[in-house]
C-alpha cells in the first residue's frame, strides 16, 4: 500500500509553497514533492556515475509507467494515487531526468545558452508538473510556470555556487567564467574576490530580468495552478537578495532564509501575484 503523502520530508522551501497553495491541490503537490526528492535524490546518493545512470533510466521507465497504475515504487504509487486523474504528459518528467542526469556528469555549459536550457529541464519542467497537478489547462498557463521554474533554478546556482563546488558542480557558462578571469573551481579562496563577486552579481542581475519578464495572469483561475512555482521562485530571489546584502560572500554552504522570512515570502507570494 502506498505510503500517505507527508510534507515534512520534504525540502524547507516546498513545504512552504504547498502550505499556501490551494487547500485542493496539497496532497497531490505533496505526493509530486516527494517523487521530485526520489529522482533529483540521486545526485547526492551515488557517488559512483554509472549507479546514478542505472537509476535514473529506472526512474525515466518508473515514470512512464505510473499512468495506467503500474509503477513500482512506493512513491510512485502514491503519486499515482493522489493523480490518477490527471492529464499530466510524461515529458517534463524526462526532461526533469535529463536535467539530473547533466548534474551527475558534471555539467560544462559553453555559453549561457546551455545554461538556459538547463535550468529550463531542471527547474522548468518541475514547475510545469506543479501546475498541471493543479489543473492547468492551457500551455501558456504551463509555460508561465516554466519560466517561474527556471528563475527559481537560475537563482539557485548563484546561492549555492560555492557548495556545489566543493563537489565538482559549476553551473556557470564557460563564456562567463573567462569574462571574469575565473577557472572551473569558483570557490572562495581560489580567485580574487573581485571576479568571482562580479560573476555571482551578473547571474543575480540576469535571474531579476528573467522575473522582470513575468507577467499576471489575467484571473484567479489562471492564477492559482502558479502559487507554487510563483512561491519557489520568490523565495530563491529573496536568498539572492540576502546573498547581494552580504557583498556576494560565499561559502560552502547554501544562502538559507530564517524561518519567518520564508513565512512572510511565501505568505505574500501566494497574497500578492504581481510580485515575483
């Protein structure tokens, strides 16, 4: 049987978001929170690449299967439980997968084009399932998530740039990295401060122009199916507010928010559509 979806295994920031979203909706967002924490999981519990890439085709098949009911894992099952009636197509799955798999393999991004597109599979494809869960029932409804989620992703390389590198994952376009004479590493410590801070300060500049191109949904119908990904993406813009206040001092630990900043963030994020 199933396990009852449950918030508190679930990252700070999505318990927050689903708290605030739709009281109808919660228990299918749970159950997607906990699928997304399975798959993007496997980054952190396999050292070894090809274990991780043994896995993630086993969650690629896992996923397809969840819609008539077969799926196999416990978690799977309950999402399947939770969203049976759901039109929910499996590409953002696979593409969620795709943007997993970048990180297993150390990703090496050219230009931020590639960047893009990686925040597009690995944040944007999450925030469209979290819309469609919610009903969503049109693709500029999906796509406005999607967009939400690649802000959320972007922001999320910058607050935790230097963590990341301490494991050898830079997300950072090589074009950029040159810009501002800064190697593969992009720890404190290894650069001057004045290039790594204005590399952290060009990204934090270019996720507040991807939210600057947000717009309002016209009504609350279209509105509601966004609250989450609307919620995520405005919390990881207030840690890169809280990172730019520090002068863009990293070190190898995420930017965390307090407990009441991420109350009073996702309260008005879920109040206040117009703010990103």
């Amino acid at each position: 049987m199933p396990p009852t979806p449950d918030t508190a295994a679930l990252p700070a920031d999505l318990r927050y978001a689903i708290q605030f979203s739709p009281r109808t909706y919660r228990a299918r967002l749970t159950a997607l929170g906990m699928l997304h924490r399975e798959i993007t999981g496997v980054v952190h519990e396999c050292t070894d690449a090809g274990i991780a890439e043994v896995k993630l085709r086993w969650w690629e098949e896992e996923t397809g299967l969840m819609p008539d009911g077969k799926a196999r894992h416990p978690v799977a099952r309950a999402f399947h439980a939770e969203c049976a009636n759901v039109n929910l197509p499996h590409r953002p799955f696979v593409e969620l997968i795709d943007g997993v798999r970048q990180e297993i393999h150390a990703p090496a991004f050219a230009a931020f084009t590639d960047v893009e597109r990686y925040c597009n599979r690995r944040g944007g494809a999450f925030a469209e399932l979290t819309a469609r869960v919610c009903d969503a029932d049109s693709g500029e409804v999906c796509e406005q998530a999607r967009r939400l989620g690649s802000i959320r992703q972007l922001a999320g390389i910058v607050t935790q740039s230097g963590a990341d590198a301490q494991f050898g994952r830079v997300y950072f376009a090589a074009d950029d990295l040159r810009k501002h004479k800064l190697d593969q590493h992009v720890q404190a410590g290894m650069h001057s401060d004045a290039g790594l801070k204005a590399l952290l300060a060009d990204y934090t500049e270019r996720a507040r122009e991807w939210a600057g191109h947000i717009t309002v949904p016209p009504s609350t119908t279209v509105q509601m199916p966004l609250i989450t990904a609307r919620i995520l993406a405005r919390l990881a813009l207030a840690r890169l507010t809280r990172l730019e206040r520090r002068g863009f001092v990293t070190g190898t630990e995420p930017v965390e928010l307090s407990p009441l900043s991420l109350l009073l963030t996702a309260w008005s994020a879920a109040r206040r559509p117009f703010l990103i």
